[in-house]
C-alpha cells in the first residue's frame, strides 16, 4: 500500500526477520516508490524496506532533486531536498518504529544517498550507492567512522565519469567511512553483478 503522510509518497514494507537493519530504497530518475521494493526483498530478504517517491518532477519522471543539465545538480535544490528527506526518514522510524536505515540508492537515489552522509551523517547507518556521482563540490567536514558504504560503478557507464566516483570515494573514506567501491564490467544499468555483491554486502553487514 502507498501511504501519503509523512511529507513524501511512500511505501513501507514491515520486516519478517527480526534483527534485519531496514532499507531505505531510493530510486533512479523515472521511478517511483514501488521501483526498488523486488530489489529490497532480494538484497535482504525478511528486512524491512521504506521507498520514498522522489519529489522532483523532470519532464514527469520523479526524481529526488533538479539538476541543471546531465550531470550537473542544482546544488542548493539538493540541500534543500537532503534535508526533507532527512526528515522524511526520521519522522518515518519514529512512525514505524525502525533503526536507522542502510540506503540503498540508484543513479539519482545513490546521488542523494551520498549528500545524505555528507550532510547528515547521523541520518543513515550505512549506503549502497549504485552509480553515484559526487552530490556536492563542497560540503562541511563530517564524521562517518566505521560508517559501512559500498560503492558500484560501471567500466562502461556514459553518464558518471571514472574521476568523479574515485573523489567520491575519497571524500567518504576522508570522513572515516569505511568504503568499498568495485567497478564492474557493465553500464549505468543495473546488472545481476549488483544484486549479487550488493546481497553479499548486506548479508555480510547483516552478520557483523
């Protein structure tokens, strides 16, 4: 069921496995709140999954903030819409009685993700960022010790430049995340790669 309260279009799914850190789901531009819901359910089976619905509108595909042209963010729209969502997110775990989430994010989603960490580090217990570019050229300093992050890029994704993820994955470990980023032999598209070493990500995560 898609609920309407709590200032973003939603879906939540109540884990089945106790124990399990929640999702937070967080699609790519066109998607919506039911996107990623399969994807949760296989990354982590028995967890519990929160999908907000971007509340941008780009040529009437959702998306989680603007952007001014490909690849280039309208910065003070992202702060402002991190923010939301940052409240979004605990307003959410207070209604549904949640931990703090691990995100996992595509293309726009893992953009957001990433300015989440960056900008409210105490918001997320962890990221899964699926083709994440860097959200913000600068953000103030931060303190992500030991905060678990899994980066996936692709050898061949047009959109997202090899330079731009590696500084991302700079700035994270800079902070005191602990960071893993692969780049696997594909796309911008996601791929049965990622689900499998995202899955073993979390499990492993799931098991610490």
């Amino acid at each position: 069921m898609t609920e309407l309260s709590l200032g973003l279009t939603h879906r939540f799914v109540p884990a089945t496995a106790p124990g399990l850190t929640p999702l937070l789901l967080l699609h790519g531009t066109g998607g919506d709140e039911t996107d990623l819901l399969p994807l949760g359910r296989t990354l982590l089976p028995g967890a519990a999954l929160l999908s907000p619905r971007g509340a941008v509108l780009e040529n009437g595909m959702p998306r989680f903030f603007r952007r001014l042209a490909e690849g280039v963010f309208d910065e003070a729209d992202l702060r402002r819409r991190a923010a939301d969502l940052a409240g979004f997110i605990a307003e959410a775990r207070t209604a549904y009685g949640l931990a703090a989430p691990v995100a996992v994010g595509f293309s726009n989603g893992a953009n957001i993700a990433a300015a989440l960490l960056l900008l409210h580090p105490g918001v997320l217990a962890g990221a899964v960022l699926l083709r994440p570019m860097v959200p913000l050229r600068e953000t103030p300093p931060v303190d992500l010790a030991g905060r678990p992050v899994l980066m996936l890029s692709g050898a061949a994704d047009p959109i997202v430049p090899a330079a731009n993820v590696g500084s991302l994955a700079e700035r994270l470990r800079a902070a005191g995340a602990t960071v893993s980023h692969e780049t696997l032999p594909v796309g911008h598209g996601l791929s049965q790669a990622d689900v499998a070493q995202a899955g073993a990500w979390l499990t492993r995560l799931a098991a610490a």
